[in-house]
C-alpha cells in the first residue's frame, strides 16, 4: 500500500457483500491497511453504476482509478480468480499524475532482499485457501518451509509469474530447484521423496 500512497493516491475497497461478512474477509487477511466499504443495501448500488454488477447478484472484480477532478481515468475488470497487476497499476498511476510520481520515484529505493532458493519455498498470499491447505500439510508432516508473500514481495511476484506462464498463481513451490505450480500433493509428494 506505501506505493500508491506515496503516488498520491487513496485505495478504496468495494464490496457488495454485508458489513460483517468484510470485516471477516479482513480478520482473514490479517487485517487491511484500506477503508473498506459494504456496497450491500441497496444491493450492489456502486457496483451497478460502474457497470459491474452481474446478473447473479455479485460484481466483476474491477479496479477503477479516478483522479481529482472526479474523472474515471482508468478501469481494469478481470476474472475473480486472478490477481490486479500492481505494476501495471502502478505505471497507470504514474501517468496520472507524474508530479507524485516523480517525488516518490526520487526516494531511495528500498532493497527487497534476495529471493530463498533453498530446501522448500512457497511462494503464496495471505488469502489464498491452497496456501492455508498447503501450509497445514507441510507442518502435519513436520517439513520446515521458507514462506514469499508475493502481494509483498515484487520480486515473489515476478519469480511467480515467470514459472506460472504470466499468471500470479499461488500456491508455487520451488524445492531444491524443482517448480511445482499450484497445490499439487502427488507432485509435492514426489519432490520431497515421500512417494
């Protein structure tokens, strides 16, 4: 989130689910550092005026950038099973508005340190039901794991989607060199010689 912020922008979350059901999402994830709005009554109001309420009640997941004079400067809608790409995000942002891309450009970069690539690393997100599955397996069967959360780490990110074919699929394995795409046990089995 300090990225957009320092590129002078306000993240929102919309969502046409109830208040308790967002606050839920947001204990799950460990909590949000964004508002968070319920767009429940009347039902999917916002998600209808910005032409991504669907017919079955629920809305398209969707980014929309407006700038400050209120003009709807950017929309990205994609599949419910895909991530936003945030560097594409990001360059939109820039474009927006270069003055505040140029003051946080000029910061000091912040070295993310090197990507694990020893024993087991999986590379995951906070939200994910796979990673969840996948790191209560790993610890019933006493395997010690190096954990990448790729919504924070750039570099998890672009290593991802370098294995998964441009897709942030999550969770991705990589074990003593070998890549497994996705929670795939008898792939895993196989990797950790448990086969």
């Amino acid at each position: 989130m300090a990225s957009f912020v320092g590129l002078n922008t306000q993240v929102l979350g919309i969502s046409v689910d109830h208040v308790p059901c967002l606050k839920a999402w947001a204990d799950h994830l460990g909590g949000i550092s964004y508002p968070l709005c319920s767009d429940f009554w009347p039902h999917g109001e916002v998600a209808r005026c910005y032409g991504v309420l669907r017919p079955d009640g629920c809305s398209e997941r969707a980014l929309f950038v407006i700038d400050r004079e209120g003009i709807l400067r950017y929309i990205d809608i994609h599949d419910f099973n895909q991530q936003p790409d945030n560097d594409e995000l990001r360059a939109v942002l820039r474009q927006i508005d270069p003055e505040a891309a140029l003051r946080y450009d000029s910061r000091p970069a912040q070295e993310e340190p090197p990507l694990p690539h020893e024993g087991v690393v999986m590379y995951c997100t906070p939200w994910c039901d796979d990673c969840k599955r996948a790191r209560s397996w790993l610890r019933q069967l006493g395997i010690s794991y190096t954990e990448v959360d790729i919504s924070r780490s750039q570099r998890g990110a672009a290593q991802v989607r370098s294995w998964a074919n441009g897709n942030l699929t999550t969770p991705t394995f990589e074990i003593h060199g070998r890549v497994i795409v996705d929670f795939d046990i008898d792939q895993l089995k196989q990797a950790l010689n448990l086969a």
